[in-house]
C-alpha cells in the first residue's frame, strides 16, 4: 500500500540521495526524468543555467520514505524538470499542479541541524519587503526552533539585528575581537 508524503528539498541533505534515485530510475530514453549527472551539473557552482537559490521550490514525494518522484527548477524557473519512479505515474498531475502554483513565498527561514553540537543554525530568514510586520518571519523562525528543540538541540544560531530582539531572542555568547598593535 502506497503513504505518499511530500516535503521540500533540503541542500545539504538531499543532493545525494537525489543523485542516487535518479541513477535508479534511469532510462536511456530519459522517459523517468533526466539522468543524475544533469542535476548535479546543473547544481554545481560550474553550471550557469540553474538559479540555486530557487532550489528552495525543489520538491520530493517519497513512499515510506523511499523516494518515489522529484521536482525541480532549472533557470528560468520556469523551466521545471520531473523525475518519477515507474509505478508512480499517478503523482504526474501532482506534481504539475505544484510546479504551476509556486514561485510565490513570501516569506523563507533555512534552519540546519547540527545535532553533534546539539545546534539549531538559522540561516536565511527572509520576507518580502511588502509582507513584513505582519508576524511571518517570527512565526517561521519559532516553528523552525520547535522543531529542532524536539530533536534536542539546545541552542540556536541566528541574526543580530533589532528584529530578533524583538521577538525575545537574546544573544548567548559574546565575541572577543584581537586587534595587533
């Protein structure tokens, strides 16, 4: 019995795992999507024709944690590549009507886990300059927190701007610059 799950891509934690179901699903004729080096060339920094920072609209449907289809953007974003494992064709309007309904956050917060230093590392907070001030960023930033805190983190990296503060975050460590006279 298929459970059908979506999330999005994650950088650091999907690149490889990406790469190795398309090898997977690969056919010569390219019909399951296109083969794994196009991605990763197409990712890499040698590449000129993908805009990484839409890899954020990256999505992954997974089957009891397999992964089963994988949609991502190329530049322009409107260019929008599919790769779907054979006995999943039924995600292919799925995935079409995700594709043709994105390009519009307004607001995005990036949060790693580094769970050997038991840190949460926030980076990018952003929002739309003209949907700010309406709570979206501190409400991203604290679901992002939530969630790291249950895999046990205990403290979190994050801006030093006035917004933090604002929202009751407060440094926890000080730095110590040397200067030589």
């Amino acid at each position: 019995m298929k459970h059908i799950t979506t999330r999005q891509f994650s950088v650091l934690g999907d690149c490889g795992k990406i790469y190795q179901f398309m090898l997977d699903i690969y056919e010569r004729d390219w019909r399951n999507g296109v083969p794994a080096p196009f991605f990763e060339y197409a990712f890499s920094s040698f590449a000129k024709w993908m805009d990484i920072s839409y890899s954020y609209l990256n999505r992954i449907w997974g089957d009891n944690g397999e992964i089963v289809a994988f949609c991502f953007y190329e530049n322009p974003v409107t260019d929008i590549y599919f790769s779907l494992k054979p006995g999943y064709e039924e995600l292919a309007p799925q995935m079409a009507a995700y594709a043709d309904g994105q390009d519009e956050y307004v607001c995005y917060a990036g949060m790693w886990w580094i769970p050997q230093n038991k840190l949460a590392y926030m980076e990018p907070l952003c929002t739309v300059p003209e949907y700010r001030n309406r709570g979206l960023a501190a409400a991203a930033l604290s679901e992002m927190y939530r969630k790291t805190k249950k895999m046990g983190a205990t403290h979190m990296t994050g801006g030093f701007n006035g917004f933090y503060q604002k929202i009751g975050y407060r440094p926890a460590e000080k730095w110590t610059y040397w200067k030589k006279l």
